[in-house]
C-alpha cells in the first residue's frame, strides 16, 4: 500500500511572528522555517505503517518554492522513501490557497494512484483547516479529520477522531484521506545517519503547470493584524474585594 504524506513548510512555531507594516500580510525575510508541526505527526504515522508492514511505501509531497525542498528532506531522513515537490512561482507561492494545493494534491494522487493520503489537520500559519477535506471532495474519497488513532486492516481504516464531545471512531474505505490530530503519535527526531541518507533519496520536482490545474487564489486578503494587546492584570487584597469586583466591574457574577 502506497501511503502519500502532505508537508508544508511553515514559520517555526518558536518563532514570533511579525505583522509587515503594510499589513499585507507576516514578514517572512530571515525568519526560521520549519514542517508544519502536524505534518510531522502524519510523516510519523506513515513511516510506522511502514514498519508494521502494511505500507509499502511513503511518499512526502510538498507544494511551493525550491525551500520546501529542506522539509521534504526533513520527511525523507524521518523515514520517508521518497519526495515529490510541486514547485510554483514567487507570485504564486506567495498567495498559495488551501484549494490551489487541494487540487495539486489531487493531481498528484491521480498520477501516484495512493491507498492512503495523510495530512495535517492544519497548517499553524494560516490555520484553514481546509485542505484534507477539499482533497477527499476533489478525489470523491472518504475522509476522516482529526485523527488521534489509524488503524489499516482489510481494505479500510479504523480512524478514532477527537471531537468536541470525546472520541468518534469511524471504519472508511481505501483509498482515503486522513488528517492528523495532536494526540495521535509523538514524531521520532531525525538521527544523523538518517539526516546523511535522506540526501541520497529520490527527490522528483514538478513544475505546478506541468499538472494543468487552477491554482489562482480565490480569496483576497484584506488586512493583516497583530491580536490586541492584553490588558495589564491588578491585584486584590482579599477575597471580599475579589468578589466585588467579578460582581460590579466584571459583571460576570
Ligand atoms: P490547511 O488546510 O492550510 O490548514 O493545511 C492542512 C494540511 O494540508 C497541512 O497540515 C498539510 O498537510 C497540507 N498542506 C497545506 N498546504 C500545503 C502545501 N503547500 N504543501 C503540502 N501540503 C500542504
């Protein structure tokens, strides 16, 4: 079973991040890139598949600039057997929406023809949690998101998903599409023997147009904002003076 694993590359979750001052958009000059950190997780899951012996191979795939190419060798020294990038141009990477890589994902599945699509439940940049599902509508194969637990057996995958009241264990079908959560495995360091073999694993590059698809952006951004500043916090004397202030400043109680 051929499992393909989605990676993008994102601003490092240490990093604080800067709004431009034109607010078009977070300053990326010098800033430190990384996998999205549930990418990660879905690389992790794969590989483990793999060493269970029920996938044959895994194939991380990346849509965007040349630079992607050092996450893809990133999946690739995580235990990953090769990588496809799906380069775009400046302009179109700069404005790369989930449906655009959706349908590049789509393309790619049609050409790789995989049993199982792994991807992150969303990307901590721009927090879409879209694409996973735009994917399985396109290829009009099950999904199930936020997974915490996969299990492939028979033609299927048992897939428990965090929800906002507890667990909900689905049974799809292959060929499907999962999205990971948190909880679902802790991601293996890359070890320095792995980092000096993954240098040596297939790398294909496909230009976006070689795929013959729409990526222009659908949505058009209108400004970027920093969150407000908190407000300082006061401390009380005691637990009377607590309690009125909750009651007549906050009005909470
Ligand atoms: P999003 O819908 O943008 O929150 O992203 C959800 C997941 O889709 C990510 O965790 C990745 O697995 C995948 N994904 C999004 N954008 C890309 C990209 N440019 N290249 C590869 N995978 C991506």
């Amino acid at each position: 079973m051929k499992v393909l694993v989605a990676v993008k590359r994102v601003i490092d979750y240490n990093v604080k991040v800067r709004v431009k001052a034109d607010q078009s958009g977070v300053e990326l000059a010098n800033v430190k890139m990384a996998m999205n950190p549930f990418d990660e997780i879905a690389v992790e899951e794969a590989v483990r598949l793999k060493e269970a012996g029920i996938a044959t191979e895994v194939v991380a795939i990346s849509c965007g600039a040349t630079h992607c190419q050092e996450q893809l060798r990133t999946a690739l020294a995580l235990g990953a057997d090769r990588a496809i990038l799906v380069e775009t141009d400046a302009a179109q990477t700069e404005n790369l929406q989930s449906l655009a890589v959706a349908k590049l994902l789509k393309a790619v599945c049609d050409k790789e023809q995989p049993q199982l699509v792994i991807l992150g439940k969303q990307a901590i940049d721009d927090d879409a949690n879209q694409t996973g599902q735009m994917l399985a509508a396109l290829l009009g194969w099950p999904q199930a998101t936020f997974a915490s637990k996969v299990v492939v057996a028979d033609g299927k995958t048992t897939v428990t998903r965090e929800i906002d009241g507890g667990l909900e264990t689905l049974s799809i079908r292959l060929p499907a599409v999962v999205t990971t959560d948190l909880r679902l495995n802790e991601p293996r360091y890359a070890t320095l023997p792995n980092i000096m073999k993954a240098k040596k694993k297939p790398m294909d590059v496909l230009k976006s147009a070689e795929l013959g698809v729409d990526i222009a952006p659908r949505l058009a951004t209108l400004k970027v904002v920093e969150p407000a500043k908190r407000q300082a916090g006061i401390k009380v004397a005691d637990v009377a003076e607590l309690v009125a202030k909750l009651k007549n400043e906050a009005k909470v109680i």
